[in-house]
C-alpha cells in the first residue's frame, strides 16, 4: 500500500481516539453541573447549590492535576463555574448559572453553520488540526463533501440542543435546563461520532495524496482510490 495511505490511516484513528477521549472527558465536566442542578432541586437554595457545583469544579481541577494533564485546561473548569456562580449570585437567578454556557453553544452553533456556507465545514478543520494534515483537504471534492455531510449532524445536534436549553431559559426553568445542560456535552460527543461514521460512509474507500508529492517529490495525482 502506499505510504500516503498509511499516513492517512494513522491520521484518521488519531482523529478517532481524540473523539472518544473527548467523549470520556464530558462524563468528568459535566460534575458541577449535575451537582448544582440536583442540590438547587432538592433544596431550593442557590448558595448550598453554587457551594456544591464550586466543590465539583475543585475536585475536577486537583483530579487533573494528578492525572498530569494541562494545569491551564484544569483550571478551566474551575474559571467557567466561578463565572456562573458569579452571575447567578449577583443576579439571585438559578437559571444565570447555565447563561455562560448557553452562550458558548450560541458561537459554537454559528461558527459551525458560517463555517460550512464558507465551504470550511469545522469538521474537516478540527480533523485536519488533530492528524497535522494542513488546510489541502478542502481542495479534494469527494473529502469536502464527506466533511459536510458528517457536520450537518454535529450541527443539527448542536441546534436542536440549544433550542431545547434557550427555552428553558427563557421560561425560567433552572432545573430543566440544568438537565438539559447536563446532557448537553455527552450528546455533542456522540454526535460527533455519528458525524464521524456519517463522514466515513461517504468518504468509502477514497483517500487523498494531497501531501505526497511534496514529501516524495513525485507527481502521484491529487486523489486517489484505495482497491
């Protein structure tokens, strides 16, 4: 098989294993959130909620720490539910407390849909970031339209999603929302696999040499097909 092949292969499970990782990384994340949403429903106190999604985000901290992951994405976590404690003590609004992230699904979902009327789906950009492939992959048609296919399910999740969480926030229901909250991260990681298989149902057996040539100085075509 050609090298570009295994190249492309390798690059793809690295792909894949960062989608599982970041599938297993919500399971953690999600904490504070759960935490703030059972103790506000049980008791119908901000302050004992905000302390037990504070001393989630604590222990997601030190418990990445430990593990030897990045010091600045573990104190990331604890930042963001600083600023939604921060909003919903000030306002006296349960609901506050989901507003950061609510935003954060806003830019994400209009990045995501700009992104693919540019003819960029983000898709293909955060897997060509993971594999170090470069921007060449938008220039194969049969890739940018796997990528595209792939990304209308991330991106219908992510709407549907954020309708769901922006009612509920309209309507004031801190609860349902923090549920909703909870569940959002978990069914953005599994449709980014559906996405995934989507992307890799299109693409079949068709795989790019977009970096052979440089590499091997040959004249190999742009595309080509595995047999």
């Amino acid at each position: 098989m050609d090298p570009t092949a295994h190249r492309v292969a390798d690059g793809e499970e690295a792909a894949q294993a960062a989608i599982r990782s970041r599938l297993r990384a919500t399971v953690v994340e999600v904490a504070p959130i759960f935490g703030f949403t059972v103790s506000f429903a049980l008791t119908h106190q901000l302050t004992v909620a905000l302390v037990l999604a504070l001393a989630a985000a604590a222990g997601i901290c030190v418990y990445r720490v430990v593990r030897g992951e990045s010091v600045w994405r573990a104190l990331a976590v604890l930042g963001l539910v600083c600023v939604q404690g921060a909003l919903a003590a000030t306002t006296g609004e349960a609901t506050n407390f989901f507003l950061p992230n609510l935003v954060m699904h806003s830019v994400i979902a209009l990045a995501n849909a700009v992104m693919l009327l540019i003819g960029r789906p983000l898709m293909g950009v955060v897997v060509a970031l993971i594999t170090k492939e470069g921007p060449g992959w938008h220039r194969c048609p049969v890739r940018r339209r796997a990528f595209v296919k792939g990304n209308l399910v991330i991106l219908a999740s992510s709407v549907v999603m954020l309708a769901i969480q922006l009612s509920l926030y309209l309507s004031g229901q801190a609860v349902a929302l923090g549920t909703a909250d909870a569940f959002g991260p978990p069914v953005l990681a599994l449709s980014m696999l559906l996405g995934w298989r989507v992307y890799r149902r299109a693409l079949g057996d068709h795989y790019c040499a977009t970096n052979y040539r440089k590499n091997t100085g040959t004249s190999l075509p742009l595309e080509r097909t595995l047999p």
